[in-house]
C-alpha cells in the first residue's frame, strides 16, 4: 500500500490511523533518507496510541519507551555503525514485548529483525511531498 503525504501533518494524521489498529507485540521497521519524516510518523504513531506526551527522536540515547495504551519502545539507530552494537541493545526482547517497537533507520539491523514485522518507507518526492509505502504482506499476515 501506498500513500502521499503533502506535509508533516498529513504523515503525522497517517502514523495515527495506523497506531490506532496496532496490536501488542508488533515490530515496525521504519526506512528513509535524512529528513524524510520517519520521527513525524512515529509521533502519529503514538497519538494513535493514546500518548499524552511529546515523542522525541531518541538518536543521542538509541531508544525512548512511552506509556500509552501498551507500551511504545522508539528505537534509532541512526548513530549506530557496528552489528555488535545493535545485539548490545537487547532488541530481541523487546520484539517479544507486549508493546508496539519502532525502529527507526532499521536498515542497520538487515539480519536481525524477526521476518513478522511491518516494513515502511518514507520516501521524499521531487515535489517535497512524500511517498509512505506499508508492506501490506507483512501487515495483514
């Protein structure tokens, strides 16, 4: 599935359409070049959570967790360079929690992510607009 955001609001709107049907126990795996909103659309996620606080990016501290209606973890991986530093992470874990687990710039972690997940990318348009693909597959399944 895919969809055209026209501005940071319309990607924030969309993050919290999907973060009202998430379950317990999803895995989201978030790509995109610098800038392309991947920060705004978890911020919708957690609205769609029922988040009464700010989500931040976590680049300088790797993860934030939020208590909404089941706990939100928000991963970045941003400023992490070596595989052993991601498993250092413990994120294996929270992939069995009983929360939502975003992880932003999950290219990193190629290899270590669990195949049931749901894949987004952001991508930045020539127009500035961006385009947000879901794997549906991995979504639905």
């Amino acid at each position: 599935m895919k969809q055209i955001s026209n501005s940071s609001e319309e990607t924030l709107e969309f993050g919290e359409k999907l973060g009202k049907k998430l379950k317990k126990n999803t895995l989201i795996a978030l790509y995109g070049e610098f800038g392309a909103g991947k920060t705004v659309f978890v911020k919708g996620i957690a609205k769609g959570l029922g988040c009464k606080i700010d989500v931040n990016s976590p680049s300088f501290v790797f993860m934030n967790e939020y208590q909404c209606r089941m706990p939100l973890y928000h991963i970045d991986l941003y400023r992490i360079n070596k595989l052993e530093d991601i498993l250092s992470l413990g994120l294996d874990e929270l992939f069995e929690s009983q929360g939502v687990c975003v992880i932003e710039w999950a290219e990193k972690a190629t290899g270590l992510l669990p195949a049931k997940r749901i894949d987004i990318k952001i991508n930045i348009l020539d127009d500035g607009k961006r385009e947000i693909e879901i794997n549906e597959q991995q979504f639905f399944s």
